[in-house]
C-alpha cells in the first residue's frame, strides 16, 4: 500500500526530471551556434597566423568552400600574390590516439606553403612533439610539392620506412600518419584543381 506523499513525491521528481532535460536540450541549442562561431574564429585566426600575407586583406570574402565527407573542408582562398588552397582541417590518417586534425596550405603549385596541427589526442612528451610551440618538426615539409621534389628520395615515407622524413623519437605512428595525410592532402587537391 503506497502512501500518498510517496506517489506526490515520485511525480513532483518525474517532473523536476522533466524540466531539467528540457533546460539541458535548450542550453545545448543556444550554445551550439556560439561555440561554432568560435570554432570557426579561432579557425580563421590559425589561416592568418600561418598565412601572414592574408592578414589585412579581405580573404573570406574571396574564399570558396568544398566539404570533403569524413575528410575535410578546403578553402580556396584567392589572395593578393595568387590562388590558395587551404585544408582547414584535414584529417590525417589513424595516429596513436585517434585522427590528427592539420591546416595546410598550398600553392598554385601545389606546394606547401604552410602547415599546422590544429587538433590530436597524441600522447604528451612523445607525439604531441609535432605541434609548433614544441619545435620545428612541421617545417621539414613545407616546400614540397605534390609532385614530388626530385631531392629527395621517396618524400611521402618516413626514414623509418626508407623514406625522407624525419621521424619523432618515440612517436613512429604520429609521424607516419601525419606524412601519410599530408600526402593525401596533396593528391586530393590536385583531383580536385584539374
């Protein structure tokens, strides 16, 4: 036999339940587009660190879009010195922790003109090397080109691999993921730019 305040007690709850999934569900809702606002401010504060030259110019106003599914967002940007195309993000292949996110942007070449990681779950100390504010393991690629560099013996495979990229110590498949996605990166814009 239920006394009274208990069945008053189990609705009153059902209901402070009810109103508090609805609070959470409208909170989720307003602060969604504010923090893909932000998302997509910082993103555009990465281009220009990377870029400088944009800085000052009016590029989003000269920027086309192209969502590749699961892959990335390529932004071609035209600047003052000439077409861009920029990959903010690309996801590099599988690293030791999950996809690694990078910004890269390229020429009318199709070379590299610069390169970030924008996003990883690497592992502190051994793959979270690749960032900037921890070196200059990044730099090694800018200047080459999806073509290739004819200096260079097999450009797209670490040294590990028999190739010419450095390799992080100790962070062997962050190294191999992010040269294996700046690769596709590369060979996917110029699909893309035929």
């Amino acid at each position: 036999m239920n006394a009274p305040g208990t069945v008053t007690g189990a609705v009153l709850l059902g209901a402070g339940a009810a109103l508090a999934a609805w609070l959470a569900g409208v909170t989720a809702q307003h602060s969604a587009s504010r923090i893909a606002h932000n998302q997509e401010v910082q993103k555009n504060a990465r281009i220009e660190q990377q870029l400088p030259w944009l800085t000052g110019t009016h590029w989003r106003r000269y920027t086309k879009r192209r969502h590749m599914r699961g892959r990335g967002v390529l932004l071609t940007i035209t600047g003052p010195d000439g077409v861009y195309r920029v990959w903010s993000p690309w996801y590099a292949e599988q690293g030791y922790n999950g996809r690694i996110a990078l910004l890269i942007a390229l020429d009318e070449a199709f070379c590299i003109r610069a390169l970030d990681v924008l996003s990883h779950r690497e592992t502190p100390g051994l793959g979270d090397r690749m960032e900037r504010r921890h070196g200059v393991w990044l730099d090694q690629f800018v200047g080459r080109c999806a073509y290739g560099a004819p200096t260079l013996h097999r450009p797209w495979l670490t040294r590990a691999d028999g190739g010419s990229v450095d390799v992080l110590t100790g962070a062997t498949v962050t190294s191999r993921a992010i040269t294996a996605g700046i690769h596709a990166a590369l060979k996917q814009t110029v699909e893309l730019g035929r």
